[in-house]
C-alpha cells in the first residue's frame, strides 16, 4: 500500500492536471463549452500506477503504448469525476509544485457535484472558463516559474 505523500510526491514530478473543453452542442446544454477536469500520470511503470489505483481506491490504471523497437511500453493512470474530487481533497493539499492546479480542479469538482449534470449558471460557467484559461497557463510555463522566465526561455 502506497502513502498518500508518495502519491503526492510522484504526481509533482510525473502526473499533471488537464480540463478538457468539449463544444457543448447537445439539447442539454445552452453553453459554448462544456468542461471536464483530469488528473493523469504516464510512466512506464503500470504496476506502479495500478498500486496507486489500488491504494486510492478509485481511478484508472492500463497499458497506453506497447513497446516498439523504438520506444518501451508505458502506463497511464487517468482520475475523474467524484474520484478526482477525492484526490485534491486527499492528496492536493500534499502537493509542492501542482497545489495551485489542485484547487482550481477541485472548485471546478464542487461544481459539478452542486449541480449534477445540469444545466450551470452563468457565474459558474464564467469561473469555469476563467479556471481553465488560469490551468492552461500554468501547465504552459511550469510549475512555480515566474512568467518572466516564460518569455526568456523562448
């Protein structure tokens, strides 16, 4: 059983929080968008990744890429919905570098968990697009880095 700082540990270095965008074109839903939140680890260690699973009790671990004469297989471990609600709960406040994009996914979570597949208000979905503007960017430079370093790397 695996520790809920070594998890912590592992996703700063290897995992990363996404919020995917979908047009929300269906008779439900009278938005532009339509936003779901993620968070994954791809390593080559599936065993790994399935002991997380495992320890955490909820997400998914399974092989991503089999191996080639080029490139080794690797793993991926994907966390959504209520379960990932429980991952920034549990493991964001363990967080060094990623805390930041923890608690903007987790805000998105409790929305959804306020309104349950309905449709939102407009507040919520402003904030929504605001966080995932704020997630972009900060997956875009780094963790912890300055945007002035941003623009001398490039």
């Amino acid at each position: 059983m695996l520790t809920n700082d070594y998890i912590a540990g592992l996703f700063d270095g290897e995992g990363y929080f996404t919020m995917r965008r979908v047009k929300g074109g269906s008779v439900r839903t009278v938005r532009e968008w339509r936003f779901q939140c993620y968070a994954h680890i791809v390593m080559r260690e599936l065993w790994v990744l399935e002991d997380i699973v495992s320890s955490l009790g909820y997400g998914w671990a399974r092989p991503y890429s089999c191996a080639t004469d080029i490139h080794s297989s690797y793993g991926y471990l994907g966390i959504t919905g209520d379960g990932l609600f429980k991952f920034c709960d549990d493991i964001g406040p363990l967080l060094r570098l990623k805390r930041r994009q923890a608690s903007l996914v987790k805000e998105v979570c409790v929305m959804k968990r306020r309104t349950r597949n309905q449709p939102i208000a407009d507040a919520d979905y402003d904030r929504q697009v605001g966080i995932w503007e704020e997630l972009r960017e900060l997956n875009k430079r780094g963790c912890d880095k300055p945007r002035e370093a941003q623009s001398h790397a490039a």
